[in-house]
C-alpha cells in the first residue's frame, strides 16, 4: 500500500534561507514527473508563491502551486492544511510528488503530525523533511547556541539578550530534519563551510545528511524518493515545543505591506530595502516592484546585510502593474519608520 501513496517532502528553513531557490531548482529538473507544491507564508502577500509561478514548467503548472496565507501552517493545520492537501489528491491527474514549502517560522512536526490522520494517512507519506540553512548566518553566530556571538551581534537590541525565540525555531527544524542544506555555499570558504557543519551537526540526527548547494542547484535525485516515512518516526525527532502539544503562536513576530509605485531606478530601491533592513528587529523584505519602461517584473528578496533584485517575469496584462513590499520583524519594530524609508 506505502508505493500508492503520494511522496511528500517538506521543506522548512528560516527567513531567507533559501527554500524558494531550491524549490525553484526541483521543478526545473523534475523530469517529468509531476509536481504539485503548497506554499505556506508568514504575512499577507504572497511573494513566495509569485516567484515559483514564474517558472512556467509544464511539470508544475500555475493550478498546481496552491498558497495558503492565512497563518503560519502548523497553527491552522485542521482549518486551512488540511483541507487544501485534500484538494490536491482528489484531482482527477493527482500528482507524482507534493512540495511543501513551509514560512520561515515555521514549526515542521506538528505538521507531520497531520499526516498521521486517518483521511490522508492512507493516502500520502512524508517522504522527507528538508532544513534549509543560511550557511553565512549560521557562521556568524547568528542562531549557534553561543551566548558570547548571539551578544556580539545583538548588541543593540536588548530585546534579544535572553534565549531567542529565532534560536528555537532553528533548533526544531534541524531536530526534525531528514536532510539539511547548507545554502549560499558561493559565499563560503572550505574552513567556514567545515565550521557551519560542526554547528549543524550538533542540533541533528545521526544519520542526518549536509548538502552544500549554490542557489539551490541540487539533483532531486538527492532529496527526494527517501521513503522516509517521518509521520511514524515523530518520536524520534524532538522539540522545544513537545510539552506544548500541538499549538505554539508567533507573538514574537508581526509583518505588514508598503506599497511601492512604479519606480525608475532599481538600485535606489534596493538601498532603501537595505535601510529597512539594518533597523532594529527587522527580519526580512520581499516583494515586487514595477520599474517604468521595463516589461518584467522587478523581484526583491533581502535578509539580514544582503540583498537581491532582479527581473523574474512579465507582467500579466490583466494584473495591475503595482508594487508591493512584506516587511518582516520582531514585535514592535517601528513600521512608520520603515514606511518613511521607503516614501522618501
């Protein structure tokens, strides 16, 4: 019965990280096999779910890439999840594998845990869950469970001095992986790759693979068809949360929408995204923006110092041509302030 069940491999990480390019990667080399992803974001614009509509693979069409934006997806797993998984396997041409692209807060095993219930147990297996680590961060102490770096580089924010909610998250999603990757490998040295996988291996599994990848160029024939069957080995991948049940909540973050008029120099932009994100307790920017006599669209993803923008798509002509920003952070940082950056 296991072989007719439709694969499942979730793929977890925190901001940035990297998920996206992967994923990107896995429709383009698909083979034909048939793709079907869920993109689950933290936030009200679904930036994630654009940037892989933007692949036009015949393998994994616009109607199998489904988003849910309601809420973190291992929070809202009976109200939203569940039901859409649903959707998908009652297809007429269900598909070879489904990809589960998880937000950035993400916590993966009270999503597995959905998969031991009886409507998709009999009709699905979690094939593998895949970590998806920033491997420059992790080397700069930014998530190591190392007192002395986290306090270098949070200096200027108290908020961040205790035991850091970001950290946890980190660890859970490690804890439960089947495969890591270290991503951003172009931007890592032979000794600093080492260093990032002594870190990573001390919060994993034994057994656990670490696969280098530069922009998220890895044969699927290395992360999926594990067979791992996570959903009846929860047991064994433990978390901060397991004495909480099912439920955790993300009062620790919060996000909102700048929305950005058609611009004519996309350096600017990108300056004023890299202002937005040196404030205090700002996460993450991701978006789009139109960009006066040019066709395509203008992406923009940025974490922590680096920043990226580039031109992924066209336009559709019966979409508006505007722009929009989802800005990311800590609770309380100072959206006004973020705004005016982006206004001026």
């Amino acid at each position: 019965m296991a072989v007719q069940k439709v694969p499942v491999t979730v793929i977890t990480g925190f901001l940035g990280a990297g998920k996206t390019s992967l994923i990107r990667h896995l429709i383009s080399n698909a083979h034909g096999k048939k793709m079907a992803l869920l993109i689950n974001e933290f936030g009200d614009l679904g930036v994630d779910g654009e940037l892989l509509k933007g692949c036009d693979d015949e393998t994994c069409t616009e109607d199998d890439i489904v988003e849910l934006t309601n809420g973190c997806i291992c929070c809202t797993v009976a109200d939203d999840f569940l039901p859409t998984l649903s959707q998908l396997l009652d297809r007429d041409e269900k598909p070879d594998h489904i990809v589960i692209e998880t937000s950035g807060l993400a916590l993966p095993k009270p999503l597995v845990k959905a998969f031991q219930w009886p409507e998709v147990r009999s009709r699905t297996t979690v094939d593998s869950v895949i970590a998806v680590v920033d491997g420059p961060a992790v080397h700069s102490g930014m998530f190591a469970d190392d007192p002395e770096a986290v306090q270098a580089q949070r200096e200027a924010d108290e908020m961040l001095d205790h035991e850091s909610p970001l950290a946890e998250v980190f660890e859970d999603q490690l804890a439960c992986a089947d495969i890591v990757v270290l991503s951003k490998a172009d931007l890592m040295s032979d000794e600093t790759l080492a260093d990032v996988q002594k870190t990573v291996r001390a919060e994993t599994r034994n057994g656990v693979q670490l696969l280098a990848a530069e922009n998220g160029a890895l044969d699927p024939k290395l992360i999926l068809g594990l067979d791992a069957m996570v959903e009846d080995d929860l047991d064994q991948r433990p978390s901060h949360h397991d004495a909480e049940g099912e439920e955790h909540d993300h009062d620790d973050f919060e996000s909102f929408v700048v929305e950005i008029g058609p611009i004519t120099d996309p350096i600017l932009l990108s300056e004023r995204a890299k202002r937005a994100l040196a404030m205090d307790g700002v996460l993450r920017v991701k978006g789009f923006a139109a960009v006066e006599g040019k066709d395509a669209r203008l992406a923009v993803q940025g974490v922590g110092s680096r920043l990226d923008h580039y031109y992924d798509r066209s336009w559709k002509p019966e979409k508006a041509r505007q722009g929009r920003l989802v800005v990311i952070g800590l609770t309380g940082f100072d959206q006004q302030a973020v705004e005016q950056i982006f206004a001026s």
